[in-house]
C-alpha cells in the first residue's frame, strides 16, 4: 500500500481542468512542495514538482521533474525514491519523452518512454529488463504530462456533476479515469483562506481504495488551478498531501479577505 503514496499524489493531482482558455496556468520556474500524512498524524513524505524551459531535441520544451520520498518515520520500515520527468510542448502539452525511475521499498522500475504523435505510438524502453516495446497510442499524455495538460484548461464554467473523461498513458499501458466536479469551497490553508474547485476521481475500488470515491481533491479557484489539498481514503487508513510551499506561479495566488 505504501509503495503507492507518491505514485498516487501525482496521479490523482493531475485531474484538475476541463475546457481551454488563454491565461497561462504555468511557467518557467513555477515549483510546488507537497507534504503527505498517513492517517492524519504520520508524517508519510515530501513530493515536489518543477518546471524548466529547455530545448529537447531541437525543441522549445517544459522539462517537468516530479520528486517523491517517504520521510524518516516511514523509511524505516518502507523508503520511497522516486522520479519522474516530462518534456512536453509549451503550447499543447504534447509529450516528447517521459522518465520513470522509482525505488519503492526494494521495488523498482526505470523506464524511457518515447512519444512519436506523427506515427501514434509509445516507445517503451525497459532499462532494468533490457527490452523495448513499441505501442499503439492516439494522443497520448504521460503521467506528468496530465498535471499541467490539464491545468491548461478553464474549470470556471463547470456545472456541478459534470463528469470529466482523462486518459494517461505511463509503462506500457493507457489508464482511463472519470473525474467529477463537486463544487466549490473556502479551504483554510498555510497560505490563509483559499476559494477552492472540489473534484472527486472514480477510482477502482478493491485492495487501495475503500470505494470508487473514496478521492477528492481541492484546487485553487484562480488562474494557477493549483491542487492544495488531496484526501484519499484507503483500505486501510488515509493518505492526506497538502500544498507546503511554492514559488514562480504564472498568476497571483489568490487569498480571500474577509
């Protein structure tokens, strides 16, 4: 279970956007610090997210990098060492390449994936198993990717229980969610008083989750979309990720004044 708390922050805060719009949500040197709890008192690590305009095989990109890490408490029993990369288009968020390199309790995995959106296919390089794998895939988006394609989308005009299809693709396979829009609400943070969007993703229930939504989380009302908080509840306990610290958003981090 506790291999999966950074793979889980990263891919649930992902589904955050719905329909396009003109501001930027993102930029070069935007950074964002995410504290994890388990059960609302264990402190379960750190996750961090950063952007950096590069150039990518002679392309203008966004090179995200996606760091996670169990704290000292957890380590002793489960560490975690993860990361991940993503070099996408600035304008479309159309992947080029994604890294998947994690060590999960002795777990591990290391994988290049290769995006070719002329021909409709992922190639997967296995570097611990030594082997390639080419795909089939249709505009496809990595798990890191989703973060900011989604963010790049307006949210301001969604209707409660409207229902959001989204499709990653990371390894060797596309993950299909649904995300539900919830509402709205004034979340107490760090930060002070932050007007929130609340969406819920469907998530399979079984052996992680208690039920399909059992996942909700806040992203801030304004024109960064930035996930604050995420709740899920697990099989066994809770895992709770909050937003700790930031730098170099693209709009002003709206507080509200009462």
């Amino acid at each position: 279970m506790k291999k999966r708390i950074i793979l889980l922050l990263f891919a649930i805060c992902s589904f955050t956007g719905f329909s396009q719009e003109k501001i930027p949500a993102f930029q070069d040197g935007e950074w964002l610090r995410y504290r994890m709890s388990y059960s609302g008192f264990l402190k379960a690590g750190v996750a961090t997210l950063e952007l950096k305009e590069e150039t990518f095989q002679g392309k203008k990109v966004l090179h995200a990098i996606g760091k996670g890490r169990t704290s000292d408490i957890v380590g002793w029993f489960f560490k975690v060492r993860d990361r991940y990369e993503s070099y996408f288009d600035p304008n479309d968020v159309k992947p080029y390449f994604f890294v998947r390199d994690i060590n999960e309790g002795g777990y591990k995995k290391k994988k290049n994936i290769t995006f070719d959106h002329e021909k409709n296919t992922a190639h997967v390089k296995d570097i611990l198993k030594k082997r390639d794998t080419t795909i089939s895939v249709t505009g496809p988006q990595d798990m890191i990717s989703t973060f900011y394609f989604l963010r790049s989308y307006d949210t301001k005009n969604l209707k409660e229980g409207e229902q959001i299809d989204v499709d990653m693709f990371f390894d060797e396979k596309r993950y299909p969610f649904k995300l539900l829009f919830v509402g709205y609400e004034t979340l107490k943070t760090r930060f002070g008083k932050v007007r929130t969007q609340i969406f819920r993703p469907l998530v399979q229930a079984g052996r992680v989750f208690k039920a399909k939504e059992s996942v909700t989380i806040w992203i801030t009302a304004d024109d960064n979309k930035v996930p604050v908080k995420m709740s899920a509840a697990l099989s066994v306990g809770s895992l709770r990720a909050e937003l700790d610290a930031f730098k170099g958003l693209a709009n002003p981090f709206e507080i509200v004044v009462e």
